[in-house]
C-alpha cells in the first residue's frame, strides 16, 4: 500500500503531536522521594562477612527459575562465568548480565587484620542498591525498569526494554549490566529476589548467609538496626540476627569497629539497600562523591525530558525532507 505526500505529513504530524502530549516518559520529575509504606531491603555488615560467597551462589540459582531475574528460557542453567580453561567453578570478576551479586575483598599491606584500613582486609558485597529515587527508573523512555509503590523493589521488564541503555549510563552506583554477548540480550540486575514472595521467602542472599553479614527486612526496621550497632562498643558480645532483622535465630559474636556511617542511609537520596563497614567505602569501592539527599533524577529529567520533542523534530524534519524531495522530483519529470 503507497502513501502519498499529504498522508504522510498527517502521520507524521500526529505521532510526533502524541509523543509530545504523553512526552512518553512513565517515571518523570515527579518520582516520589520518601520510602514506599512497606519498603524491604537489605543490611549488609562487612565485619560479620567471611567472604564465603554462599550468597553469590544462592543468588545465581534462585534467580535462574521462572521469574528470576537471571531467568531465560534459553538458558537450562545458571550463567556461569569461568575465568580460566579447566572451567571448575564459577569464578566472576564483576557484576555482569550473568552476575547479580558479588563479593569482593579488600587488602592492604600484609593484610593481617580483620575490618582494618592499614595491614588490614575486608570483604564487601555489591549488587543493585534499590535507589528511593531511582535514577535508572528515570531515564527509562519505555518502562522497562520501574519501582513497586509498595514494598519499593526496583525491577525489570524485560519485553518492554528496547535496548537504549540508559539506565547503564544513569546509576550513580554503575550497577545495571547488559548481556552482551547473547543474540537476544537484556539488562541484569538485583531485583531483591522479589519473585519469591508469594511462597513468603525473601531474598537468597540473606536465607543463605550464615554469619547473618546480609539480613532482609523492612528499611524502617533495617535503619534502626544498623544505628543501634553504631552504638556498640568494640569488644562487646552483641546477638546479631541471623537471614531477617526480626529474626529469633541469633549469632553472638564481639562486636568490630565500625566506620560512623550507614552507606545508603542518604546517598542518592537514600537506598534500600544498606551497608556497615569497619573500612572506610571508599576503599571498598563506593563512591564518596555521592552526595547527600540528591536526587539523581532531577538532573536525569532535564535531558530525558527532551526525548519526544528530539524524536518529533526528527519525524517532522523528516516528512518535510520527503516531501521537498518528491516535489523536486516530480518537477524534473515534468
């Protein structure tokens, strides 16, 4: 079926006039930048950590089922990462699109002390923070990633996404990763292991975590737990929960010292996702430049905004171009 000159204007006119009025963006300025009523999350405390990496592998697994977010159903296994040719185990050196979770260590000098900045070490855990304003959400011109307005769990939507890759370049924290190397690729990452709920669990990492270095909870409930342990003296015995904050299962052990600060307590505007730590983050990895209390999609907003008057510039400068050249066109045949 052809279309002529006027009709291609029409449409043209129409679909950028409708870009214009939905300025297609679901989240917008307007994302809330308070804690959803029943926000869950994760408190992850370095010192209790012993780098066994049962989390990572719970992880993989967990999220490898139907509606996990590692899940495809042209995968009949976890995506494991080898990094040398015996491929023994699973041995990943980043997040990736394969990796959700990772721990890592830190070492200085001979390495001989526990929670120690100098001749000391540490393990920290890294996966998606949970933003309260998410940044990534923000930028996301299709609703591929979105946040629950109740438990405040940000996910993905893998048939909506069109592969823009904004929200990669959005993060402050640099967490959402891109399967590059598959024929059908999408963005990974941590989705706090909300397909479990239903069947009333939680997420793998902290089921799974036997010093109770991860445990999952409401963030109300979470925050008041990781200011409490600010208090404690170093030395003390303290029972620290075991797999979620309210936990009667308890592990006693003494308590380290604590760097004075509970990561994403503020950061971006505040996380669900939270950490403790006797090593300064910066030297785990976390960026100190992250400031307090800024929400990342005011600024975000400002260029993703643009988005449908681009895409209508581009329609309209393009049937204008179409239709000049048929013009010309018909005037030389004549």
């Amino acid at each position: 079926m052809s279309m002529n000159r006027r009709d291609f204007l029409k449409t043209a006119a129409a679909g950028s006039g409708m870009l214009l009025a939905s300025q297609a963006m679901p989240a917008g300025a307007s994302m809330p930048k308070e804690l959803p009523p029943e926000a869950v999350g994760i408190l992850y405390d370095a010192t209790l950590c012993i780098g066994c990496k049962s989390c990572m592998v719970n992880c993989k697994k967990y999220n490898s089922e139907p509606e996990g977010a590692l899940y495809s159903s042209r995968r009949i296994s976890p995506p494991y990462e080898f990094s040398t040719p015996e491929k023994i185990w699973d041995d990943p050196h980043d997040l990736s699109g394969k990796t959700l979770n990772i721990i890592k260590a830190y070492k200085n000098g001979t390495g001989a002390t526990k929670d120690a900045a100098e001749n000391g070490y540490s393990f920290v855990k890294q996966h998606c923070l949970h933003c309260i304003t998410p940044a990534c959400v923000s930028v996301c011109p299709v609703g591929a990633l979105r946040k629950d307005p109740s438990n405040g769990v940000v996910y993905y939507v893998e048939n909506r996404c069109i592969g823009c890759r904004y929200c990669l370049l959005a993060c402050p924290f640099r967490i959402p990763r891109y399967e590059w190397d598959t024929a059908f690729p999408q963005v990974r990452k941590c989705q706090l292991c909300r397909h479990r709920y239903a069947e009333g669990k939680y997420s793998a990492c902290c089921e799974f975590c036997p010093t109770g270095a991860s445990i999952f909870g409401k963030v109300a409930d979470l925050r008041k737990e990781a200011e409490k342990r600010l208090t404690l003296k170093t030395g003390d015995q303290y029972d620290f929960p075991l797999q979620t904050v309210g936990s009667k299962d308890k592990s006693r052990r003494t308590v380290s010292k604590y760097i004075n600060h509970v990561y994403g307590m503020k950061e971006a505007g505040g996380t669900q996702y939270m950490l403790l730590a006797g090593v300064p983050f910066e030297l785990l990895g976390f960026d100190k430049n992250i400031s307090d209390d800024e929400f990342f999609p005011d600024f975000t907003w400002a260029y993703i905004s643009k988005i449908p008057a681009v895409i209508a510039t581009v329609l309209i400068g393009g049937a204008a171009t179409w239709a000049f050249t048929k013009g010309k066109n018909k005037d030389k045949e004549k």
